[in-house]
C-alpha cells in the first residue's frame, strides 16, 4: 500500500510540475533564466565634429546597458573606429571583427535569451543596399541580416542609426523582432537619434501609462516627437523620419504609438523593457 501511495505521489508531484511549466510559459515568461546580449557598433565618422557626437552615443549606451538596464559586462561587446575617441578597450569595427563577434554570440546565445544589436554612424545606399560605412570594407544590411539570422533568441531588437536605415527593415524583419531605424529609406543625410533615444530611455517623463518603467516605444515616441520639434522649430526641412517595426510585415511605421488605431507596428515594443527584472 505504501508503494502504491508512493507512486501516486510521484505522478502527482510531475503532473503539478508539468502543469506549471506550461503555464509558465504561457504567460511568456521563460522556464529557464534570461540573459540580454548587447552588440554596439560605431562605424565610420570622417566629420570630427559628427564623430566626437557618435562616440557620446557609444559611451552613453554602453552607460546605459550597465547601469540601468543591468547587462553584465561580459555579455556587452562594442566595436568602434580605430579614430574613436571610445577605441580604449574596444575592438575595431570592421567587417571581419564583427563577423567573428557575431559568430561568437551565436555560438553562445540560447533560446531563451534576448539580443541587441545597436549600429550609430554613416551609412549610404547603392542601387537599393544598404551599406554600413565601417574601417576598411563596408558591409550590406543583407550580410548583416544573414548574420543575426543565426543568432537564436527569444526577442531580437534591432537599431540602425544611419542615414536610408528604413530600407534595411524587411531584409531583418523576422518572427518576435522589432527594427528601430533612425530615417526612411529615402533619407540619406545624416541621423542624429540616438542624441534623443539614448537619453529618453532613463527619463521617467516618458513612462506615459505609468507602470513605472520606459519601454522601448515610449522612448521612442519621445525622440521622434522631439526631432520633429528640432526641425520644426528652425524652419528645417525635415531630412530624419525615425520609423518602427515589429509586427512582421517588413513595413515599418513613422508612428507606431498609434498601434491600437492603426492596428499596425508598436505593440510589442510597447511591451519591451530593456530590464529583464
């Protein structure tokens, strides 16, 4: 009898656990821990007076993803120009270093982990490529698609800072991925959004539905409305369009915090939190 009220136990006890993972996991969250990977690129800046903003950008990312997003160092790697004012205890960014870095990650990221790739610099459009402008040979977004195409995480976020960014976005659309780029496919000058990103991701002003934490599109609708002020303001004509996407159509939104009346992209950026606690 004892035997038999053992076994029951058992059955019981591995039913219990089997239910509570599923119901773990329905609710998203996953049965193991989540780790957040963080890929920063700077590339190429010829302007000294653009570079020393870019390598701000590098430092104050960087800043960010340790201090307040709570990444450990090891799982951050950065690679800039060799002319970077932020080269110290980086490795240089070109084509074959990042290549090796993102084998690398891929090698080590799980499935259940999250990962961040954050390119700010120059970038031009050749016969509709995308080429990110990096030390030495340049690379397309389509080999940079290819490349996190092998990365198997959870969510994978995705920021292109760089002038024409928006005709990157279908190549790297993907299933539980947001592309955030800092201009249209049709703008070609030079971006300046990481300058009202990066700080609006630690100012508590934007957590608009005050649940006590900025997610990802409220910074983002804080630097798109603050960039269209910067050139409104001067009388400018407008040479930045930040736009979002994230729902798998490969077409990205210019205001996706309108999600629920347009019924476009902006909901799971709406839900994503760069700080996994």
């Amino acid at each position: 009898m004892k035997r038999v009220i053992s076994v029951i136990f058992l059955i019981c006890t591995s039913v219990l656990g089997i239910a509570e993972t599923l119901e773990t996991q329905a609710r998203g969250k996953p049965t193991e821990k989540q780790s957040t990977y963080v890929l920063i690129i700077g590339g190429i800046n010829r302007d000294p007076n653009e570079r020393q903003v870019k390598d701000k950008a590098v430092v104050n990312l960087r800043k960010f993803f340790l201090d307040n997003a709570k990444v450990e160092s090891k799982r951050l790697r950065v690679l800039v120009d060799k002319n970077s004012s932020v080269r110290k205890g980086s490795k240089i960014s070109t084509a074959e270093n990042l290549k090796k870095t993102m084998d690398s990650l891929a090698a080590t990221i799980k499935p259940t982990d999250r990962f961040i790739f954050y390119y700010v610099g120059q970038a031009n459009v050749v016969v509709e490529t995308l080429r990110l402008n990096l030390p030495g040979k340049d690379i397309t977004h389509k080999q940079l698609g290819k490349w996190i195409e092998q990365i198997k995480a959870s969510s994978i976020l995705i920021v292109l800072d760089c002038p024409g960014a928006g005709l990157a976005a279908k190549a790297m659309t993907g299933e539980e991925r947001i592309i955030v780029c800092g201009s249209k496919s049709d703008q070609r000058y030079s971006t300046q959004f990481s300058e009202y990103f990066v700080p609006a991701l630690v100012d508590n002003e934007n957590d608009t539905d005050d649940d006590g934490k900025v997610s990802l599109l409220e910074a983002f609708t804080s630097a798109s409305k603050k960039l269209d002020d910067f050139y409104r303001q001067r009388y400018l004509l407008t040479t930045e369009t930040p736009v979002l996407e994230d729902n798998g159509d490969g077409v990205p939104s210019q205001q996706p915090w309108r999600y629920k009346e347009d019924n476009k992209d902006g909901l799971a950026a709406s839900k994503f939190f760069f700080s996994c606690k």
